[in-house]
C-alpha cells in the first residue's frame, strides 16, 4: 500500500508524478455555488510531457503478461474500495447528485472493474488444416487519451482506464473542466498499482481537449459527452487517423403499453426521467402512454414526481440535486422559458427558480406538447420531460424513432411478446423491456446514429482499444 491519499489538494499524473501548474482555476459546488478547491490548468508543454511519458511506457506495458494487469486492475479495485467515502463525498460536493446515486456511481465502477478482469480476449483459430493455420490476435494500440464528461465523473473514467490498460496501452484521462476532482484522485490512487506513464491525468480548461485530440501522439480518443462535441472530436482526430469511440447524446423514448400495472409502472419511469436530475445519457428523454391509460398514468406519474425531493445531495431523502453547472442551467432554463412562450400545458412542475441557491429546477413534466415542440425533438439534459399519447403501434415505433438520436429506449408491457415487437424496430443501442437504465458491462454500450461510433462494455469493449491482427501461416514451404 503506498502513502494515504490527500483529499484535500489536487494535481495532476504525469510520468507517475503529481505535478501542478502556474496557472489554477476552480470548480464550483453546484447545490451552493460555493467554489471547490484549485485544480491545474495545464499547458501544451504538460500535454507534451504526459504523451511523451505515456508513448515510452507503453513499450513495457504492451509487452506485460495478461495476470500483470489484471492485479493490477484488482489492486486498482481494492484501493477505490478503501477510499470509497471519500469518493463518494467528493462526488457529492463537485457534481451535485445526491448521496445515494454517488454511492451507486462508486458501486457501479468497482463493479464494472470486477468484471472487466473476467473477460477474456484470446488469440482465435479461424482455420486450421494440413496445410495453414489462420489465428486473428488483438493488440494494442497505443496511448489512448479517455475525455470525460460532468454527469458521471467517476464510473466513466473507469470504464475508459479499465479497458485500456487491460489490452495493453496507457492513458490519459481528461477530465471535465467542471467535475475534475474524482478523476484527479481515481489516477493519483492508480500510480500505487501502475509503472509511471500508463495511467495519467491532466486537469485543464476548454483548451485542453482540443490539444489531446489533435497531438499526433495518441493512437486512440474515447470520449464521452454532446453529439456537437463529439462531431468536433471526430474531426480532430481525422487529421492523424485516430481510432475513436464516441459516447454520445440520447432522447430516449419510453413506450408504456396499455396492460401495465400502471401504479407499479409510474414511479419507475419518473425515477427514470428525473434521476441525476435528468443528466444521464439514457434517462428517459420522452414518454410515450397508450390512449386507454393516459389519464390514470398522467395521475400516477405526477404523484411519484411529487414524492421526489429536491435539495443538496448530503439532505436526508434527496432523490434530485441540482443541474451541474451554469452553463447547463442556462440551457434548460430556456426549455422553462418555452412553457410560457409555447403556452404547454403542465403536469406537474414548472419552477425555474427555487429560491434557493446553486442550480435547481422542480422535477417538470410536459403534457401532451406537440411532436414537433423542442422539448420532444431535443435533449434537454435536466429534469423536464414531455408526456406523449399513442394508440397505434406502427406510429409509436415512428414517433420513437424520429430523432437523430439512437442510444436507449425502453418499453413497457405485460405481453413480452408484444414488447419484443416493438423493441425490435427501435433504432437504439440499447432497449430495455419492463425496466430502463439497467447496466450490463458484459454487454454493448454504445449509440446509433448521432449518438455514437463504436461501444463500450463487454469483449467489443475492449476490441475497441485494439488493432485485429491476422496471422497467416503455411506450414508446407
């Protein structure tokens, strides 16, 4: 075990070292505005030094045996578990979410890191005859640069460090300049388990991604966060052909059939729409009830959104902290504006400004907007969503699918065959049948259309971080 980790100071990992720059700057607490403590703001020259390091450990790391990562990784595992209160407390204080759901946030990285080490990515034998034998291998690719969004700071570094040093290459994780704070100490609890350069981090503002991207060092982008931003990433690195993947927006549409228990069905999809105050890629974006149950559903939803509790993530009972930042609030502050403007009618909600301080809205629900009204066609990224009739399947499916978007969906009935049905013509990455927002790492988690290229989780996962090799071999000369 190396020397305890301090929570109260913050720099960067490069080369194994925590370095700080001449220029700082600091996050804010979103629930009281209260300024978070100095963080670096690094340089061209850091992101030099950190590529460089990073290019010259992985010629070692490549070359380390399977078992060699994987204790790394484990140890990894056992040093987030020992420092998971005060993970959870910082989560709490950088990114606004309630106690709860950052516990869940640091359950669900050491969960993913436990299975990531069971998953196996071995040498295949595609032929193998008298006369050759054909074996498709994976190797790494490089360094890779993990960009990582303010929703889920911690989980999703994680998933990006994980895979990466698993098959081989090192990294260099960027946080959000907003929730920078779990990821600078998740990477300084690492150099206790990597050789220096594998895992880094460098701290910066809105200049720094652009520099990552566009260095001719890194082999590899994984980034998470807007469709708009990734299309910027995507350009970058198509100057010195990287390999990406792309973690991007969703309007996830959530169909509720006309034989649900609707009492059981209610709660489960406010939850859905309104945790982390509507800032999960795949919360549930629009919701779509059949005719025959709209009014008792419209009752049921507004009653388990009433339940809901709004405060600062530490208050007993909180289920929705407050929007992440600033710029965020402004955004969805223009989807209240439209209530009035639009003349929409609503639900339950509609307060902008909770006459408390930091970024908080009530938990809103729209009933019954037109298709084509901006809270149905975009993403608003926070707690208000529109509440949709249907009454035909064919133009359910449509209206679900009429978006650029395509990351999750759910549906929502009692005939699970009927459910297949309709999950099957969904256009999503991911859909879920009686349930919404359930992670499974073994399995694809990615996007299509505009939200995303390529996918996280499971073997693809970490395909994604190698090159396929094929081995030809004639055994006669």
């Amino acid at each position: 075990m190396g020397a305890e980790i301090d929570f109260t100071t913050f720099r960067n990992v490069i080369n194994g070292e925590l370095t700080s720059t001449e220029q700082t700057r600091h996050g804010i607490n979103p629930a009281t505005g209260n300024p978070n403590p100095e963080v670096p703001v690094s340089t061209p020259t850091d992101v030099d030094a950190a590529v460089e390091a990073g290019l010259v450990a992985f010629k070692s790391w490549s070359k380390t045996s399977r078992k060699v990562r994987e204790q790394a990784l484990l140890g990894f595992t056992g040093a987030i578990t020992r420092y998971r209160e005060q993970l959870t407390k910082l989560l709490v204080q950088e990114q606004g979410k309630p106690v709860m759901f950052a516990n869940g946030e640091v359950d669900g990285a050491l969960a993913f890191l436990r299975s990531i080490v069971n998953l196996k990515l071995e040498e295949e034998i595609v032929e193998d005859t008298e006369d050759r034998q054909v074996i498709v291998r994976f190797t790494p690719l490089g360094l890779a640069v993990g960009i990582v969004p303010w929703n889920a700071p911690l989980v999703i570094a994680v998933m990006k460090i994980a895979p990466a040093v698993l098959t081989g290459n090192t990294i260099i994780i960027k946080p959000s300049p907003f929730t920078p704070y779990c990821d600078l100490k998740l990477v300084e609890i690492a150099q206790q388990f990597f050789p220096p350069g594998v895992v880094q981090v460098l701290s910066g503002d809105d200049s720094l991604g652009p520099w990552l991207t566009a260095h001719p060092g890194p082999a590899k982008i994984s980034f998470t966060g807007s469709s708009a931003t990734g299309k910027k990433v995507m350009e970058s690195a198509s100057k010195t052909l990287k390999r990406v993947t792309l973690e991007l927006g969703g309007n996830d549409p959530a169909i509720i059939c006309a034989d649900v228990d609707v009492d059981k069905v209610a709660p489960k999809i406010a939850m859905s729409s309104f945790a982390n105050a509507g800032q999960i890629c795949v919360a549930i974006k629009r919701i779509y009830v059949h005719e025959s149950i709209y009014e008792k559903f419209r009752e049921a939803i507004v009653r388990a959104t009433a339940a809901l509790k709004v405060g600062e993530g530490n208050e007993p009972g909180v289920f929705l902290g407050p929007v992440q930042n600033s710029m965020q609030f402004e955004k969805v502050k223009t989807f209240f504006a439209d209530i009035e403007k639009e003349k929409w009618n609503v639900a339950i909600g509609a307060k902008g400004d909770m006459g408390k301080p930091g970024y908080f809205f009530e938990p809103t629900i729209i009933d019954k907007p037109p298709a084509d009204s901006r809270i149905v066609v975009e993403e608003p990224f926070g707690p208000i969503v529109p509440l949709l009739t249907w009454n035909d399947e064919a133009a359910v499916i449509e209206a679900a699918n009429n978006t650029k978007m395509g990351l999750g969906a759910s549906v929502w009935s009692s005939d699970l065959e009927q459910a297949r049905r309709i999950g099957d013509q969904i256009e999503a990455g991911i859909v879920w049948i009686n349930k919404h927002f359930d992670a499974c790492f073994e399995a694809p988690f990615g996007g299509h259309k505009e939200s995303g290229i390529g996918y996280e989780g499971g073997l693809g996962g970490l395909k994604g971080f190698c090159n396929a090799q094929t081995i030809n071999i004639n055994k006669n000369l």
